[in-house]
C-alpha cells in the first residue's frame, strides 16, 4: 500500500487535547501514521456532523490551519452542508490559532457565502486577535449572523435552541 492510503483506526477512548470529540470514534487517517497529531491531518478530522441534544451540527475544524489546512476543511464541509434541506444545517466552526491570508480570507468568504441558504445557524469559537476583524468583515461581506463563543459547549446549546 503507499502512503496515500487510508486505514481506519480508533481513537481508544482517549481525549485528544485538539479534538476530545473523536475519543472513541472511527476516523479515517493516513496509512504513515500521520493525520491526528495535526502534522497531515486527512479531509475526514477537518469537518465532519455530530450529534448534540438529538440534532445534526455539521463541525468546521479550522484550527491551526493554514491555506492548505483551510481549503481541505472547506472540501470536507460543502458535501455535509450542500445536501441537506435548504435552512437547516447547524453550524459550528472552530478557528483556534487559524493562520489567516488574503487568500485564506477569500476561501472563507466564498463558502460562507454559498452556505447561506443552507444554512440556520452559525456559531464560531476560537475567535481572538486578528481574526475577530476578519470575522467582522465576513458577517458584512457575506450577510450571515454568526454568534461568536469561548467554550464549545455553549455554542453547542446555542445551535440546538436555533433549530
């Protein structure tokens, strides 16, 4: 097999620090061994739907990306997002320590943008410095309300009260 292989393999029960939502669940990962310690992660940790309080959040991982990490997060997330019932996908988005670029910047804005039918509601959190501007400018540009939160868990509740 090369290197471009998937295997799947288990997280074990253990909490990973960048993603304790995954303990336990089966992901797809690059047969080398890289892919959940944030070196060369694969498209399927990037976005992917969780459940909360019985309803779909489709999750957004855009933290310590860089373009690269960005755009494979925006491929992973538009087939969850762009099948479902116009005004009915939850959101949440993680942009902890995201790297932002003009073009990183244009990526966003441009998925936000497609998303808005699709979509009810939108939470971010990981928002600090530089991208809160970004995210300001994004809410105008695009027309989206998005609701901005500290702890991932409040987001969550806030998502499902939306729906």
């Amino acid at each position: 097999m090369g290197p471009e292989a998937l295997t799947l393999w288990r997280c074990m029960g253990r909490s990973s620090p960048r993603r304790p939502e995954h303990a336990g669940r089966v992901l797809a990962a690059p047969a080398n061994g890289l892919g959940y310690d944030g070196q060369h992660e694969s498209e399927m940790t990037r976005a992917h739907v969780i459940r909360y309080s019985g309803k779909d959040v489709v999750f957004i991982d855009f933290s310590k990306a860089t373009l690269e990490g960005i755009e494979a997060a925006i491929e992973a997330a538009i087939p969850l997002i762009r099948t479902r019932s116009p005004g009915s996908v939850l959101t949440l988005t993680d942009a902890g320590d995201i790297t932002i670029s003009t073009l990183a910047n244009k990526r966003i804005s441009e998925f936000m943008s497609a998303n808005k039918p699709y979509v009810r509601a939108s939470a971010v959190i990981g928002v600090s410095g530089l991208a809160s501007a970004v995210l300001a400018t994004l809410r105008i540009v695009t027309g989206r309300q998005i609701a901005t939160f500290e702890r991932r868990e409040a987001a969550l509740r806030w998502l499902v009260e939306q729906a």
